[in-house]
C-alpha cells in the first residue's frame, strides 16, 4: 500500500489540519485518529509481511522513528519504507523499483520539476567499494574540505527487518562511545535517503586476513607479538567497559600501512548489563570458524568468547592457517568441541606457544582475560629495570646537573654546583630554580625580583646558594612558579615565599622574603604541590585538591576564572583519590591513584584531551568551550597513565607499557607525526618511532618534546629555534614540502621561483630547524666495571630544560650498549648534521651489508658504469622500474589506474631482490664494535666517556 500525503510544508498528514499530522507522537497517543487509521488501514487491509510505502517529493526527518513508531501499531509484521524524491528524474534503483509498482514514472518525470536537494554526500568524494556485508557495503570516501580519507557504511534500512535495524543502529551506539588506539575510530552517523551511513576511520592498510593470504613465509615472532599486543589491548579496553565484539575474526582486524592494528565491525557487539554479566550471554552469533565452544553447545557465554577467538587468530598467524576446520558445518563443530587442532611446528618461541594453548582451553574459566595474556606476552623489561636500579640505589651516588640548549642540542654543566651531592628533585621556573638533595639541602639561583629563593633579599644569584632557612628541615619536594617558591615538609605542612600574591595568605600582601607557613593548611596532611606560573594545586593525604593564585583561563577549576587568594577546596568528579598532578600555563591535569586523568583550564588546540569530534554536520563548535573552568574527566587512555606534562600548546602522557602519547597544536612538529599539519580531534595515537622504547619521563616544551627511556636515552623532536614571526614560514608543512624541498636546495635566482617552489624553499628552511620524528640526541654508558650512568631526571619549563645524571659506585648499572647492538656502521657527528631525521631513522633501521672492497660495486641504469655481473634482463628490469616511477610522480593516471602501477612497481621489485639475493649471502654482517661510536660532544670534556650520540 502506497500513500501520497505529503503536504506543501513537507509534513506528512492524511489530511490537512494540524491534528492529523503524522508523527511519533500522533502515532503513539491513545486517542489520536492518526493511531486509529493506521491500526485500521494494517489489521483489515494488510497481511503479514506487506509494505506501507510512502512516496515523497521532499525528503523528511526522522524517517526512522515513523518507521518504528507504525510498526509499533500492530503485532502484525509490516514493513515501512520512505521512497524520497520520486519525482526526481535520477531516482536510485530500489526506489525505482517501488515507484514503478504503483504509477507510470516516465510520464510524470516530464512535468515534474527536478526537486532533488543537495546531497550531504556532495561533500565526499567516492572513490570506490572497499568490502560488502550482510546488511550493507563499505565505501572510500575522500572529504573535500580536507582531503582526508574516510570510510563510510551505507545501510539501507528499508531492507532490513526489525532486528537488522536495531543491528545497525547498535553498531551506531557502541561506535559513538569506544575510543581506542587500535579499534577503528568512530566519526559521525546520518540517515539519507533510507541509507543509514556511518562515518569511520580509513585502514589503509587492508585487513590482517588479506595480509596472510597473500604471505607465502611464515611471519617473524616479533611482528605476531607486536600485531597480539595492539589485539589484546583493544580487546582489554572492550572488556573493561562491557563490551562483548562477539564478531572476532582476521577480517575484522584492519591494518594501516605503518603496521599499527584496527579492531573493527562492531555490528553484533553487546554491551554487557548486570545480567549479561552475572549470567553470560545466550545469543549464538559470529564466524563459525571462531566460534566457541561454548558458543556451539548452546550454553551461555562471556568475554572469555572473545579471548578464544583471539587465540584462533593468534594459531592462524603463526600457521597461516585456520585453527579448527571441517568439510562442513558439523565436522567443524566438531573439531571445536573437541578442541582437535594440530600443534604449532613453526620457529616460534615456548612463550607464545604457551600462549596458543591457555586461549584456546575448553574451560572458559580457565582461559586468561586480556589483561593476563599481556602480561604472558610481554616481557617484563620495566620491572627488571626497576630492580636493577633499586638494587644500586645502595651504592655510592654522585649527581650532576646539566642545562640542555634546545637550539644547539647541546649540554652544559650548571656552574659551581657544590661538589659530591645526590640530586632527590629539580624544580625550575622562568625566575628561578631549586634543587634539593638526599641530604634535605635546599640550594636556590636565579632572578630573586620577589623575593622567591628565600634568602631574605631580593639579589639575584647566578650560582646554586644554599637556602640557610631550611637547612635542618625534613624536606619532602619542593615546587616553584615565577616569582615564587613553595616546599612541602614532613606531616604534610607547607611553606611558602616570594611574590605575595601566589602564596595563598590572603589579600595585598607584600612579597615574603623567608619561608612563611601557610597556616591554613595546617589541618591537612598535604602529600603533593603543583606549581604552575602563577597557580598553585595542593593535594591531601585524602586525595582532595585546594587550589589558590591567579585563575585565568579556568586552570584553578573554580568555575571561574577569578583570583583566589587563599587555599579553596574544588570539586573533584570521581570518587578515586587525587595522587598527582601537573600545572602548566593556562592549564592544570590531576591524576588519580588508578590512572585517569581530570583536566581544567584552557583546552585550545585540545591539549588538554577532552574536545570531541562534532561530525560534518553538526554546528559549529562554540568558541567559549575551549575553556574548562571545572575539574573535567578525561577519556580513558588504553592503559593506566603513569607520568604526564602539560605545555603550552600540547601535553602528554606515558602509559604503564612505556608508551607516549601526545595531543594538542603540533606547528612545530611537536607530536612526533613526521610532520607540522594538525591531527584529528579523535585520532590519538602512541609515538609510533617510540613503540620499541619503554619511556619513563615525558616534557612538553615550547614547540619541542622530550622523553626519557628506561635505557637511558633522551629523545628531541620538535622546533629547535624559533620562526622569528615569519608568516610564510609558519603555515603547515607536509612530508611532500620537504621531500620537494630536497629538489630546490640550490637555487640562485630566487625571483624567478614559482608559488610551488617558494612553498618547498620554506619548508626547507623550516626543516633546518624541525626536527619531526623523534631522534635520539644522549644514551648513557657504562664506564669502568665498577661505575654506572644513569639519567635520572629531567625538569622544565618553555624551551628551558634541566637534565639530572647520577653516577653510582660500587655496583655496574645495566647499560643499553651492551643489550642492544646495532648492525649499522656509525658515521660522525659532522656527517649526520648533514642527513634528515626521517632518513636517518630508516638508516638506523636497516639492515648494513657489507661490500669488498676489491670487487666492483653495482652501479644501476643511469650511471656511467655498468656490473659485468648484472645481466641484460636486470638492466632491462631496473629500466622498468625507473620509467613506473616517473609515470606515478607524474600521477598522469586515474585512481584505479595508479593503483594498478604501484601493484606492477611492487611486482618488479620483489623480482629484482630475488634475482639479487646472492649479494646478501656473501658475508655475514660485520660484528659491532664499540670503537666506532663517536662519543657525545655535549659534555664539556672531550675524554669524556660519558655518552654516545646516533
């Protein structure tokens, strides 16, 4: 049954007075004649499984709920559909098919007006289908406004039966609310034209089963490891907030081209209530051959489904191929009820076997949960190191402070530090410093205009002085602002000088030149102070927060952004006890004893993690949200947070595994992406240069990060040397600016270079003092066998930077040379001034061959030499290669026809390195040697053998 009833005002009405309008609620209240007429209109004219279709000449909102709301009419089992525009002249093919049941449309499409609206896909660019399922199909879409790469799932909901749709729009609702590293982000959902489209993140990467189709050797060990690792934390992340995927399976894991893990199709996921969790769920669902065992028994199941499922994936990466198989359904379930799979022959180590079998145990019980299978998995490096470092901590140890030039990357020694001290803490300010030692020595330099090194004057000292005042005192930490200084003593009380009004003593004081208690605070056990500029956070043995100074842009969490002159108690909005914090310019992050993080303060550029993707076609974001004037929840990281640092445009954290993750403005490269263009507000990511490293210290500068590693290395990226307010030098820089920039570098008449070029001179030039990824700039080594290294420490505030280095007598420290060699020749330190850093970083991954000397090296097509041991097929071959190189730099060639020259490019090369392959078996690689490296030039001594720089 088809209507027609659409009135001018694009409302739907049988007839045309207000009260028959047809909408949820007319079709939901009891006395409503719209009720009345459709309950008639499906229990006397339609049967089970008729159509109510209603043909539109404009489109309509909330298509959906009609839909619900009639079906909700009648027990009677009815579709709806809304064929829109069908007057339209280019109508899509299944609303043509039902406009042709009921009228001749080739005779009304010649008088009717084309009334079609502007499309909102009119803002993507379809590039093509990438996969089709069940109920719809996945589509490449480019945006046009940023040329970003989207996917987008299109599901007709005409065709979908009351079940399917709630599928769907389950899928919607669970997508809306996950927010993972590696699960497939989740954008925006629109409806349009009965098409239900879902907007997500693009892997380009294709999807894990793909990749071991198309594997002909087994995989390495490390690579299973890494691609189970990125499973298992998603899957825990799932877990941890009641998510069942039910749907696991290597077409379901999406890769990206850097090799980084997507968990995807959330269709069939649950969301685990009390019940599900008390009882399990019952549903059988899923791919058979992932199935559960208790899935194929018809019993009820939990997470512990999901863990098997991985373990199937886990068995097929290391065998490429399926754990459980059959002739058909029954062999299979079969072969899975009795758990019958053959036993893993691969290379593999007794650890991930191990693994295999505890995933896939009948017993759900007793099959690990993610959390304990990452422990299985990863290697307790952390811990190890820890120890070592507790166990020396009974050794002798010395200390030396260490300014760090952001510009030159070089280190120089603070002067006339008093001579065989341990350094316990550093706080640094743009006015001063403070260091304290194990022997509660309290030493102070700096500007001293207010007063804040506590001396009693107001001179400036140039050197570390003794603060005579303290002396005696059981100092716990100290922390310090500009223009002010505060200390925490034993039982938790607070002193406080300098600028009077930072130090919380009420109003128009005058600065306070000794250390005075801060008597309101008497009554707490205070085990933490977190200084910003000019704001001050005080943490309590009970995890409550008093806050006082200057409390613009909301930092202070009052909800204003007011001054407050004395210590006030905030809000804070979680029951967990505040343990940790970290104050910033404009901006203030607590922490709670189990790792999440509360935010308050100024948001731009969204550092402080808390703004969330509004979608294409939302409004526009108010400009007021930026500021967070009260203690704020921050999304929940994939892992407990364990460190973090708040700059002035971007901020980060360090997780429990030892990854960094970092958010906020990134002009100056600051986010270790490679590049200086922005990220999306939801595509958080960890460092990936960093993923091999376990880092332990994380600093957000002005336009630089820095972060040190349990092996005692220090890592720079970012902006050495400020833009000098260029503008042209500021806009956002791509990789292809730079690798264009390398094609430009000499150029003499600068006048005649086109708008391109001028484009790729600036970004050489910005270049010059960027570095994008992070680069290893100090690693520490050991020295006589009775003497360690180790960096202990770093403090900072905009581009100043302080580093701690203690050196232990008595006990070896374990050093990172000799757990790690490196099989790559290592050139000097004038040399790799000359090289890129993204170059250099893929030279320090690459494997070095060794070449005799006495024997002719290859020279390919192009120069003036040719060796007599390549064959005309090879020169032939390399002559390929070259011209489908120029023809895709070129891009002369469709989307499909370019990808057709990459696949054929990819094709010669794997050719030419088979062909080539006798080179790599001439020599084993030479053996590492020490000598080699060139010793860091940031200390002062040149006999130094303190550190290595790469």
């Amino acid at each position: 049954m088809a209507f027609n009833i659409q009135t001018r005002d694009r409302r739907l009405a049988i007839i045309g007075s207000e009260d028959s309008e047809i909408t949820r609620s007319s079709l939901t209240r009891k006395s409503s004649p719209v009720l009345a007429f459709f309950r008639w209109i499906i229990s006397e004219l339609l049967v089970d499984g008729a159509f109510i279709d209603f043909l539109l000449s404009t489109p309509i909102e909330h298509s959906s709920q009609l839909c619900f709301a009639l079906q909700a009419v009648s027990p009677k089992k009815v579709s709806v559909r809304f064929v829109s525009r069908f007057l339209s002249p280019d109508l899509a093919p299944h609303n043509s098919q039902i406009v042709a049941i009921y009228i001749d449309h080739g005779k009304m499409k010649a008088s009717s007006p084309d009334t079609r609206a502007s499309s909102a896909q009119n803002r993507y660019e379809r590039i093509r289908t990438v996969g089709k399922g069940a109920f719809g199909s996945a589509v490449l879409y480019r945006r046009r406004d940023d040329s970003s790469l989207v996917i987008i799932k299109e599901i007709n909901m005409y065709d979908l039966d009351s079940s399917q749709r709630q599928l769907a729009l389950n899928e919607v609702s669970l997508l809306s609310r996950i927010e993972h590293p590696n699960i497939i982000a989740y954008y925006d959902s629109f409806e349009e034209e009965g098409l239900l489209m879902i907007e997500m993140e693009y892997a380009d990467g294709g999807t894990l089963a793909q990749m071991l189709s198309r594997s002909e050797d087994l995989l390495l060990e490390d690579v299973v490891i890494e691609m189970m690792l990125q499973m298992l934390s998603a899957v825990g992340y799932l877990h941890e907030n009641s998510v069942l995927h039910r749907d696991l399976k290597t077409a379901n894991i999406f890769l990206t081209k850097d090799a980084f893990v997507k968990i995807g199709d959330f269709g069939i996921s649950k969301i685990m209530g009390t019940d599900t969790l008390a009882q399990g769920a019952k549903t059988v669902v899923g791919t058979p051959y992932y199935i559960s065992p208790e899935m194929c028994s018809g019993n009820t199941y939990n997470e512990k489904s999901d863990m098997w499922a991985l373990g199937c994936i886990l068995y097929e990466m290391c065998c490429l191929r399926k754990a459980f198989e059959g002739e058909n359904l029954p062999a299979l379930v079969n072969n899975i009820m009795a758990c019958s799979y053959a036993p893993i022959k691969a290379p593999y180590s007794s650890e991930l076997k191990v693994l295999v079998r505890e995933l896939l145990q009948l017993d759900p019980q007793k099959r690990p949960s993610a959390g304990d299978a990452l422990k299985m998995l990863r290697p307790s490096d952390m811990r190890r190191n820890k120890n070592a470092l507790r166990s020396a901590s009974t050794s002798t140890k010395t200390s030396s402070l260490y300014f760090l030039n952001t510009g030159s990357i070089a280190l120089s020694p603070v002067p006339r530090l008093p001579s065989r001290i341990s350094i316990r803490q550093v706080a640094v300010s743009e006015s001063h410093t403070l260091m304290l030692t194990k022997d509660n020595l309290l030493y102070g330099w700096g500007l001293n205009l207010n007063g804040e090194l506590g001396l009693g004057d107001t001179k400036p000292r140039g050197y570390p002085q003794l603060i005579e005042a303290l002396k005696g005192r059981d100092i716990q930490s100290i922390a310090c602002g500009n223009g002010f200084s505060v200390v925490r003593c034993d039982r938790g009380t607070i002193l406080a000088f300098g600028k009077g009004k930072c130090l919380g003593i009420g109003k128009q004081v005058e600065n306070v030149l000794k250390p005075t208690l801060i008597e309101q605070l008497l009554r707490d056990n205070i085990k933490e102070v977190v200084c910003g500029l000019e704001h001050v956070i005080a943490i309590t043995e009970a995890g409550e927060c008093y806050v006082w100074g200057d409390g613009s842009d909301g930092k202070l969490g009052t909800g204003n952004t007011g001054t407050v002159h004395s210590p006030t108690k905030i809000i804070i909005p979680t029951p967990k006890r505040v343990v940790y914090g970290r104050a910033g310019k404009d901006a203030t992050i607590l922490m709670t004893e189990d790792g999440q993080l509360i935010a308050m303060g100024n948001n731009r550029h969204n550092k402080l993690n808390l703004t969330q993707r509004q979608g294409f076609f939302a409004k526009e974001r108010n400009e007021n949200s930026e500021l967070v004037l009260r203690p704020t929840l921050v999304k929940a990281f994939p892992e407990r947070v364990v460190d973090l640092h708040v700059g002035s445009s971007h901020s980060g954290v360090i997780l429990e595994s030892g990854q960094v993750m970092l958010f906020g403005k990134n002009e100056n490269g600051e986010l270790g992406l490679g590049n200086t263009q922005p990220i999306a507000v939801r595509g958080l990511k960890p460092v990936k240069s960093l993923l091999q490293h376990a880092c332990t210290q994380v600093i957000c500068g002005d336009g630089f990060t820095l972060v040190r590693t349990t092996e005692n290395e220090l890592f720079f990226w970012g902006r050495k040397h400020d833009t000098g307010g260029s503008e042209e030098l500021s806009q956002a820089i791509t990789i292809e600016d730079l690798e264009s920039s390398q094609k430009i570098r000499v150029v003499e008449n600068r006048r005649n270079v086109g708008t391109k070029d001028k484009r790729c001179q600036n970004a050489l030039e910005i270049f010059n003092d960027i570095i994008p990824l992070p680069s290893l700039i100090l690693r520490l080594q050991e020295g006589s066998s009775d003497k360690g290294l180790r960096l202990s420490g770093m403090a900072a505030v905009g581009k100043k930077v302080l580093v701690v280095v203690d050196s232990t007598e008595g006990k070896r420290l374990p050093s990172a040379l000799t757990q790690k060699t490196r099989s790559l020749s290592v050139t000097s330190l004038a040399e790799q001034s000359l090289v890129r850093t993204w170059l250099r970083e893929e030279l320090n991954q690459a494997e070095f061959i060794p070449i005799d000397s006495t024997k002719r090296k290859v020279r390919f097509s192009g120069t003036d030499e040719e060796d007599p041991k390549l064959s005309a097929s090879d020169s032939a071959l390399l002559k390929e290669i070259e011209n489908l190189k120029i023809k895709i730099n070129e891009q002369t060639t469709t989307v499909e026809g370019h990808q057709l020259q990459m696949t054929e490019l990819q094709e010669k090369l794997l050719e030419l390195q088979t062909r080539q392959s006798f080179l790599r078996k001439a020599e084993p690689p030479p053996a590492y040697d020490k000598r080699s490296v060139p010793y860091n030039r940031l200390f002062p001594e040149n006999t130094s053998k303190t550190c290595a720089i790469l």
